[in-house]
C-alpha cells in the first residue's frame, strides 16, 4: 500500500479504487463514427443498437446516391417501404421526390444523395424522439462530411431543425439561404406532407426554384447570402 492509501484509509476513505488502463482514455461513440470511412460507416449503421429502434426495425436504412454529390437531400426517418426495401424516399412520397428532382434536371443518384435524420423507422411512423435524433445524428454528420456537398436541401420540419439546431417552424426557415457547417441549406416541405397538402406544392416548388438558383451561383462561384 502507498503512502497516500495508507493515509487515506487512516482517514476512513478507503478502499481506493482505479480505473483500469486510465492513462489511455476510450474514444466515445460519436468521436467514433465522426472518424469513419464509407466502408465502416456502411457497417456501422446496420449494427448500431443505440436506441430502442434497432429492436423494430426490419432493416436500417442508410442512405443512397452519388458519394461526391452537389446535393444532397435530407429527410426525416425512414416510412414503412424504406424499412421493407432498405432505401430512402420510395412509395409515394418517392415518386413525388423523383419528380420534384425530374423538374430540376436532376435524377436520383446523378450528382444528389439522399439520406434521412433517423436511420431506422419509428413504429407507426410516429415522430421521432429526442434521445434517437441524439444517437442517430452523428451517422448522417459523417455522411455530410464525407459526401462534401455544395448544397444541402432539407425535407421538412425534423430534418430542417436537426440541422440548423433550432426550433422553428418550416414557415420561418423557407425562402432564405441557412448553413450547415458552412454548407449553403434550403429549407422545404417534406414530399410525404406535400401528399397530404396539395396547395402547399406551389411553396415547394418555389423552394426548389430557390435552391437551383443557389446552386448556379455556387458552381458560377458567385458569392451566395449568409
């Protein structure tokens, strides 16, 4: 026993107890996957048991599209047929996400990549919790970071508050020029809610329009707005 155990003990505070190995601290999680590469990133996903979701899930859903994309669209969290097929934004509200690209000259997977907050489907399609946005977010911030993007298009109110850290509505957020990590956002309706409010389309259309023009700004490199 050391001088300084004897001491302690002689003053009733013993036993001492050490960590092991504490001179070598352990990286946490998120410093973890920030440091990931595609491959581990790819395989870490699917493994993840983060949060009550993984238990409900019939597959996580990564993420699809060009790696080195200009754009990239974020969504809120898988649906029941992303969950069955593994991909984002199929069904009806794909279809609707494939024709809003359609109208911009773009195809999914040709320069844009496509991804969700949530990388697994809330039961029910309920809205996501807190504590799985929490666990979930630095997958998609190492994705943001490795794909690089020149312009960030965010797909509704969870996606859109995730990444600007706010609470605002979508009302607010639209028809300005946001940052995420110094990357130009767009903020727009999420296609699933444009299915079930037709009249606000229009606004998204005029989001879109918003973001092409951003865009050809960006590749002309004119200055954009903060």
């Amino acid at each position: 026993m050391s001088r300084r155990d004897a001491i302690l003990e002689e003053m009733g505070l013993a036993p001492v107890w050490r960590l092991r190995n504490a001179s070598v601290p352990t990286e946490d999680r998120e410093t973890q996957i920030l440091k990931m590469g595609w491959e581990e990133l790819k395989r870490a996903v699917p493994a993840c048991t983060a949060c009550p979701l993984h238990a409900t899930r019939a597959q996580s859903v990564f993420g699809v599209g060009d790696e080195r994309a200009e754009w990239l669209l974020v969504g809120e969290a898988p649906g029941a047929e992303e969950d069955r097929l593994g991909e984002p934004f199929v069904g009806q509200a794909g279809k609707l996400l494939d024709n809003m690209l359609a109208a911009l000259g773009l195809r999914r997977g040709e320069n844009v990549y496509i991804a969700n907050v949530l990388k697994c489907r809330p039961p029910g399609n309920r809205n996501p919790e807190p504590a799985e946005v929490a666990q979930c977010t630095p997958f998609l911030q190492r994705q943001i970071a490795l794909i690089e993007p020149r312009l960030i298009v965010a797909l509704g109110r969870f996606a859109a508050q995730t990444l600007l850290g706010t609470d605002a509505t979508i009302a607010s957020l639209r028809g300005r020029l946001h940052r995420y990590a110094g990357v130009p956002l767009v903020v727009t309706y999420h296609p699933a809610y444009l299915l079930r409010n037709l009249p606000d389309k229009a606004k998204a259309w005029s989001d879109l329009v918003f973001a092409r023009r951003a865009m050809q700004d960006l590749q002309a490199g004119r200055a954009v707005p903060n």
